[in-house]
C-alpha cells in the first residue's frame, strides 16, 4: 500500500503530526502546495491534515474538490486544534466539514495541537484578539469556562500538546 500524506499548517502543530505520521508509516509527506491532484492515482491511502479554524479545517477544499476520485481510495483526514478532544465537538468539526455521503468514504481524527500566536498572521492574530474580548466580555457576566479560562492563558504564553501517542490510533487504521 503506497500512502501519502498531505499537510496544510499555518502554526507548525499540524506539520509535526503529519511528519510523525509519514515516519511511521514510511508515507511520502507533502505540503498542500506541493501536492497536484494528478499525484492522487499514484497512491491507495491518503491521509490529510489541516488545523482547526472556528471549526473548519485549513485546506479541506482540496479534498471536496476531488472527493470523487479520493472516494476508491482508503482516506483519512486529520484536524488539529488546540481544545482538548470532546466527541460533541469532534461531531460538530465533521458535520461542518463532510457531508453524510463524504463521512462514510473517510475516517476523521481530531489531534490535539497547541496555540502559538507569534506564529500566526496578521489576519489570524486579529481574529483571536477579536475572541479574546468576546471571552472577557463574558467573564463579565458569569464565571469562565476551564475551557475559556485555558484559551486566554495560551493567547499570552504558547502551548502545544502534540505528542506522538495522539497518532496511535490513525497509524493503526492506516495500516489494517
């Protein structure tokens, strides 16, 4: 089985499990920009990452695109984010982004990342200052969430939750 798996990182949390991955796997490693869909017939799985983003998945155009030719292959789509998993919330990131038709031609995990904003552009920085005084203005209401409270803590100081064990589970399914 020969395997690819793409990439698409804004902050690096996605390119190190899609590198961890590819290791384990011996799968050829691509970021987005340097995968053409004329390379899809050239393999049996494919595997693409892209981080969360109010839960949409950087680059998942590529896949809807050429669903229709990934759809006889084994594919496995994977999301990183910074909140820790919850199966409420692993649902809500798969119905926003695959259809019903798509979820049953692809296997979806969700890895946790981290939150580096020194390492985000100028539109993404905004975009998190913007949510930053949307949790303050609640915190004026009532108390934080643990969540909440986490997600300011990481916008002053980075933190990053990768580890090599949150990709057991996608390594075994790629192999049966």
């Amino acid at each position: 089985m020969k395997s690819a798996v793409i990439y698409s990182s804004k902050t690096g949390f996605t390119q190190k499990y899609a590198e961890w991955i590819s290791q384990e796997l011996g799968a050829d490693l691509f970021p987005m920009d340097k995968f053409d869909r004329s390379m899809i017939d050239n393999y049996d799985t494919i595997i693409y990452g892209g981080g969360l983003y109010a839960a949409g998945i950087n680059g998942i155009r590529f896949i809807k695109i050429n669903f229709s030719r990934l759809r006889s292959k084994k594919l496995i789509i994977f999301a990183s984010g910074s909140t820790p998993w919850r199966e409420n919330a692993v649902n809500k990131v798969k119905n926003k982004n695959f259809t019903p038709e798509e979820q049953a031609h692809l296997k979806f995990f969700y890895l946790r990342g981290g939150l580096n904003m020194t390492k985000m552009g100028m539109f993404d920085r905004f975009l998190m200052k913007l949510l930053r005084a949307s949790i303050l203005s609640k915190g004026k209401k009532r108390e934080l969430t643990p969540d909440e409270k986490g997600m300011l803590a990481a916008m002053d100081n980075p933190v990053d939750f990768t580890s090599k064990d949150n990709i057991k589970d996608l390594v075994a399914y790629a192999r049966e």
